[in-house]
C-alpha cells in the first residue's frame, strides 16, 4: 500500500523500521512497474512470465490507447530446454532461439523472429505486435500453428513433401504466409 493509504500504526504494534517500509514500496514498485510496462516502451525482465499482447488489452478495464512500435532488443531470449505440451513463451519485443524441440502443444511467441533449432510440433508466432518482416525459422517443420503479423496458417492437413520435417523459413509476402523450404 502506499503510504497515503495505509492506516496509521496502532500504540501496541511497533512501527514499520524503514526497511520494512521499502520492502513493502518496493513491492508496490514492481506491480506499477508491470502495469507500466504495458503503456510503455520499458524493455521487462525476459525471464518472467509475461501475458500476451491480447491478453493485456483484455485485463484493463480502459481501452489500450495505440503504443509506437517498440524498438527491437539486441539480444533474444534463449530457450535451451525442450518445451512441453502446454507451455508458452513469450519473448517481448525481442527475437526468440529455441534449442531444441517445440511438441505439440506448446506455443512460442515473439515479437521479432522465432528461431526453433530441433523439431516445431506445436504453435510459432512472430511479429506479436504486428512486425510484417518477422520470420520463423526451424530445422524440423511439422507445425500445428504458424502466423507472422497476426495472419495465421493452421496447418491441419501434412505439409508437401519438400517442406514437411524439413528445414523451413515461414515469412509474410503481403497478407500471405510463405512457407519456403531452406537448402543446406
């Protein structure tokens, strides 16, 4: 609580010690600084768990007024485990390296590239914000899901022999997905 809203000390309870006191603004910091990082163009912490772009917008009670797009991060955030059915990665305004496998299931998202160096069984998403030059890389193509931009290709049927579980680049071509096989 801030310190307009907190209730005055009672005369049997001691009073708060400073440290406690920035404990606790501290606390009240890092969840400003999250609802912050929504409005803004502050880079977060990669490693927390971060909701989606959509999921915000649906979390505030006002409607989210139009941000610049944000300016790529010279790093990505590298993933060096296999992900499993269910679980999602989020790389904010970043690219994302996966090293290993995506299963079915699972969802990585970024908004720069999505680089998956093992088999993508699951969901891959570039361009989360709307980045048009946005790519999605992978070693073993065998998606559920692709999308660049927001225009999305489920891929439901096998893909043609010369792109299915092999390497493949996933880019935008105007409203269109290309997925183009990549020599070695």
């Amino acid at each position: 609580r801030c310190r307009r809203c907190r209730p005055p000390p009672s005369r049997s309870a001691p009073a708060p010690t400073p440290a406690a006191e920035a404990q606790v603004d501290k606390a009240a910091d890092k969840t400003a600084d999250k609802s912050a990082d929504k409005a803004t163009d502050k880079p977060a912490d990669k490693a927390a768990a971060e909701p989606l772009p959509e999921r915000a917008a649906a979390s505030t009670t006002s409607a989210p007024s139009p941000t610049p797009a944000a300016p790529q991060s010279s790093s990505a955030l590298v993933i060096t485990k296999p992900l499993r059915s269910g679980q999602r990665v989020y790389a904010r305004h970043t690219d994302l390296v996966v090293i290993g496998m995506v299963s079915q299931g699972a969802e990585v998202i970024a908004d720069g590239n999505v680089h998956v160096y093992g088999p993508l069984r699951g969901k891959a998403m570039a361009g989360a914000r709307g980045d048009t030059s946005a790519r999605i890389f992978t070693t073993h193509l065998d998606a559920e899901l692709l999308a660049v931009a927001g225009v999305y290709r489920v891929v439901e049927d096998k893909l043609d022999r010369s792109l299915h579980n092999q390497p493949a680049l996933v880019r935008l071509d105007g409203d269109t997905l290309r997925i183009e096989a990549l020599k070695a």
